[in-house]
C-alpha cells in the first residue's frame, strides 16, 4: 500500500510522533493505520522505560475542581523547559481531569485509568516521553470531598493547595489557600502540633536562657517558657499566623469573624522531597577536554 502524506499526517495527529518515525511505522505495518499507532506506542513504552531511572524533579501542580470535590496531581518532568512544553501541559490537565472524573485517590489507581482517546493515563505518559525526550512521571496526588467550602489554587504551577472550609464563603477558602500556598504552615491549630515537637521546644529555649534567668522562681520560669512557646506554636500553625491578605489579623480572628473553620487543608510543592542532581557544567567541559 502506498504511503501517502496524507495518511502521515492522520498517524502524526493521533499519535503525536515525528514525521519519520510515522512514516517509518506505517510502512512497516503496510500502511495499516491502527497497527502503526500500536508500533508507535510500544515504540514509546520502551523509550519511556530506558529514561526511568532519570531524576524528574521539575514539572507542574495542576487542579481540577467540582463543587466540594477537588484534586491537585504533580506531574514531573527532568527539566522546567519541559514543564513548560504544550505536550507536558496538555498531559498534566488530562491527568487532572482523569483524576477528577474518575474517583481514584492514589497515583497507582489513577495510572490504570483510561483517557478520552480510550489509552490508559500510563500510556498516554509514555506517549508524552516519546514526544518530549525526558522522563515524565505522575508522582503525587491528593483529593478533597466535602460538603462545605472547597478551594483549589495553584500558585505560578508550582505550589498547589486544597482547603476545606466550614462557614465563610467561597472568596474566603481561596483567600486562606494563597495563604496556605505563601507561607507553607506545617499545621492547622495549635492542638494539631505534636507534643513531641512542643517538649523539644522547651529544652531548646530552656538551653538558651541565661544562668540569672534560670535561677528565676519555677513559677516565672514557666510563665517565660510558655510565652516563648506559644509564639513559635503560632509560627507554625495556620491560626496563629498573621493572615496574609490582611496582615493586621491573625487567621484565627479572620475565621473568628467570619464564623469559620478550616477543617484542613494538603499542599503540594513541585519536586519536594526529591533529591536534585546539581550538575557542573564548566568542570564536565574542562574533563572532557583534559583540563581537569
């Protein structure tokens, strides 16, 4: 069967691969365009699998949201180029979306679901590998079902934050989520901080203080230490932090007045956690050259 432009072109937009490749697989298959698509995919796994092993700490946080149901899912890629690639944007929505519509509330779940076109979210990433020539991993999701306020912000695609709001209203959970995504509070009320990490506190300020300070009635003592911890409590926690869009309060007396509670909140961060390769350039030059 002849190979006509035409017939390229249709394999190029199905599969996304490059005009020699398409070619290549179409005539291999005798112009069966179905086979080739399969040959092309495969094609693609096995591309995907050699770039496993390589370190894929950029990429996106993207979010999908219906009513109380919400899910922020990170995609990675090796390089932020890549994370700004339409192909890799295009899959981190899909991936969203699938997320989404399908109920999963795991990563190895979501990659068994299928997408519109009928392949399966780990399909369609080797796919994505294929077309952009790194490694492309679907790392991390979390999900939100709830009847009351839901907020789902991503920040610049790299932070991502979902909130959970009793009261309030809807501009309210968005407010508190830049919150959340800005100044990153390890915990939600001070009774969410472990006491573990509150004695730990105490023998650090304790250690801190001076001899003349120490020697201070038990009773003062105690009320010096109290005062120190409850401050770095408030650090930590989102209540006891000043609210960003109206720094005069705090977020409790913003939920206070408003007749509010946040009941939690998860937060993503692209490529927290993982371990980045800091490569020298300059040093990898100067080897090559037999100057090092």
């Amino acid at each position: 069967m002849e190979i006509t432009a035409s017939l390229v072109k249709e394999l190029r937009e199905r599969t996304g691969a490059g005009m020699m490749e398409c070619k290549k697989a179409l005539s291999e298959t005798a112009g069966n365009i179905d086979a080739a698509a399969e040959a092309l995919r495969k094609s693609g796994l096995a591309k995907a699998d050699k770039k496993a092993d390589r370190i894929a700490a950029e990429g996106r946080i993207a979010a999908a949201q219906n009513g109380g149901t919400a899910v922020l899912v990170e995609i990675n890629s090796e390089t932020d180029f890549v994370a700004k690639d339409d192909n890799f944007l295009r899959f981190t929505d899909t991936v969203a979306q699938t997320a989404l519509a399908s109920g999963v509330a795991d990563t190895d779940a979501l990659k068994t679901v299928k997408v519109e076109s009928g392949e399966t979210i780990e399909e369609t990433r080797a796919a994505v590998i294929a077309k952009v020539g790194e490694n492309v991993q679907v790392r991390r999701m979390v999900r939100i079902e709830s009847e009351h306020n839901v907020a789902a912000y991503v920040h610049g695609g790299r932070i991502g934050v979902l909130l959970e709001l009793k009261g309030g209203d809807a501009d309210l959970a968005r407010g508190l989520a830049m919150h959340v995504a800005a100044m990153n509070p390890p915990y939600n009320k001070a009774g969410d901080v472990p006491s573990e990490f509150v004695e730990k506190e105490k023998e650090i300020e304790l250690a801190k203080m001076s001899e003349k300070d120490k020697s201070k009635p038990a009773d003062i003592l105690e009320k010096i230490i109290s005062g120190k911890i409850n401050k770095i409590v408030s650090e930590v926690t989102l209540y006891g932090q000043p609210y960003v869009l109206d720094t005069d309060k705090t977020v409790e007396a913003t939920l206070k007045a408003a007749g509010a509670e946040v009941i939690g909140f998860q937060r993503l961060a692209v490529g927290e956690g993982i371990e980045k390769v800091v490569e020298d350039y300059a040093a990898e030059v100067m080897k090559q050259a037999g100057l090092a």
